[in-house]
C-alpha cells in the first residue's frame, strides 16, 4: 500500500464510501419487501440522502428484527459507524479537491467544502470549510470505511438468513 498515490487512496475511499451507500440502499429495500427486484430501491430509496437511509434503516430494522434482538444490536452498531462516517463521506464526494498540478509524490492534499454551516456561538454562516488531508490519515480512512463496509456486508448476509416478521 505504501506505494499508492494519494489519489489512488482518494479513488478507494471514494468506492468505499459509494459501497455503504448502495448497501444501505439494498439492505432497507430487503427489510421493507422481504423481496428481490422491486423497484423500491432504484426509484425511491435511492433519491433519499444517507442521513435519512442510515436513519430509516434503523427504524424499519427495529420493527423487523424484533425477535432478533442481538441481530439488530450488531446491525446498529454498524449504522453507528457509518453515521460517524457520513460527515467525512459528503466532504470527500461533495468536497472540491484543490488541485492544481496533481504529483504521484504529494503527501497530503485541501480539500474545501463549500456548504454553509451555522456558527452557534458566533450566530454567522461559515460557508468555507478547508481541510488538509494527509496520505496517513487517508490510509486511516480507508482501513475505517473498509472494515465498516464488511461489517455492513457480513451482517447484511445474517439479516437474509433470518425468518423476519
């Protein structure tokens, strides 16, 4: 691994990320219809933002998974996770990237965020959010996002085994 580029960190982060989204998506489509091929996920579920799938998956699950009770603690345990996640997750795939000469040798790399967030303390709009992210701490995020990602896996495959209600 010591040999990736930074970029090469970005671009696995970045499927990582797209993985847990799309687990999400299939894993809540299976909890609402017990079923395969509906058209629940393509057309509504994935229009919904990934607060609200994190969010939705947990309630759903909790009606579904009743009589599963240590089932439904791994499986929120994993939306934890990827909840603590989500915040990093929108600055990479909505961020802008300031790159200007990209190097195969860059140690770190800016990345800015443009959406505006309310100071509480202050009572003004910070629009700007710049962050300097280093290739270490890239190689933290994507040892993070992958054992969550198989962890969303691994427990997804239980929920499939189990007689739901």
């Amino acid at each position: 691994m010591s040999s990736e580029t930074i970029y090469h960190l970005l671009g696995k982060i970045s499927i990582t990320f797209a993985s847990f989204e799309y687990g999400l998506i299939d894993l809540l489509e299976y909890l609402l219809t017990k079923g395969k091929d509906t058209l629940v996920g393509p057309y509504i579920l994935n229009e919904i933002s990934i607060a609200t799938k994190i969010q939705k998956t947990r309630s759903v699950a909790e009606l579904r998974l009743w009589e599963h009770k240590s089932t439904f603690s791994e499986l929120k345990k994993v939306l934890d996770d990827i909840d603590k996640l989500r915040v990093q997750r929108n600055l990479f795939i909505h961020g802008y990237w300031y790159i200007r000469e990209p190097s195969d040798n860059a140690d770190s790399v800016t990345v800015h965020d443009f959406k505006p967030m309310l100071d509480k303390k202050s009572g003004s709009w910070q629009e700007l959010k710049t962050e300097r992210v280093s290739r270490t701490k890239l190689k933290e995020l994507l040892q993070k996002t992958t054992a969550t990602l198989e962890n969303l896996t691994s427990i997804d495959a239980d929920i499939r085994k189990l007689k739901l209600r």
